[in-house]
C-alpha cells in the first residue's frame, strides 16, 4: 500500500475505509489484463470513488471536520483538493458533468469556511 493510501487508512476507526480500499485494489488486480497501458493508480481510484459513492448514499453520521458534508461533496473535496485531481478527472471519473462537480466542490470549501468561522 502507498504511503498516502496506508496513511488514509491508519485510523483505529475506519474499518469501512479499509474494506473499500481492499475491494478496489482486488478488482484493479482482477482486471489487471485489461488495463492496457493506462494507470493502474487511477483505475483503483475510479473504483474506490465509484465504491464510496454507493456507500455513502447510507452514511449516517461521523466525526470530523467532513462529517457534515454530503457525501458527494465530501467526495469530490477529497479528489479535487486532497488527491489534487483536476475537475475535469474527478467529473469523468464520477460521471458528473464538469460544472456540478465544479459547484460540488466550491459548495464544500464555502461550508467549511463558514464552518471554522463560526468556530473562531
């Protein structure tokens, strides 16, 4: 595992985000024949999206200073800003035209914002 991916995962509380990991990893590595040539990396990635999507339509609740986004805002802030994928890459790899994830991710920044505004 990758530093940044294993990093992701230490927590004592998230076996769900290991349980994801492990089953994007063991379908990149079941169609590892038909990658041809593009990146393994990215593919594990689309998978652990496309993973987390569906899960987090069931979430409820959570710690943290993520916990009261949406999903799919929290999502697309992970991509855009802590992975640093382009809008552009995080729109084709969730399916999402380029401007909903564009808004996903300004909607986010601004209820962090106002969050730690009110915090201060």
């Amino acid at each position: 595992m990758s530093g940044a991916a294993s990093g992701a995962v230490s927590g004592a509380d998230c076996p769900a985000a290991r349980r994801l990991l492990a089953d994007a990893l063991a379908r990149t590595y079941a169609g590892w024949e038909r990658l041809r040539g593009d990146d393994p990396y990215d593919h594990t990635r689309r998978e652990l999206c496309a993973a987390f999507a569906c899960t987090g339509r069931r979430h409820h609740g959570g710690r943290g200073l993520l916990a009261p986004l949406p999903p799919l805002e929290r999502l697309v802030l992970v991509l855009c800003v802590y992975e640093g994928v382009a809008h552009e890459v995080a729109a084709a790899q969730l399916g999402l035209p380029v401007e909903r994830v564009r808004v996903l991710s300004g909607r986010a920044v601004a209820a962090l914002r106002a969050r730690r505004q009110e915090a201060a």
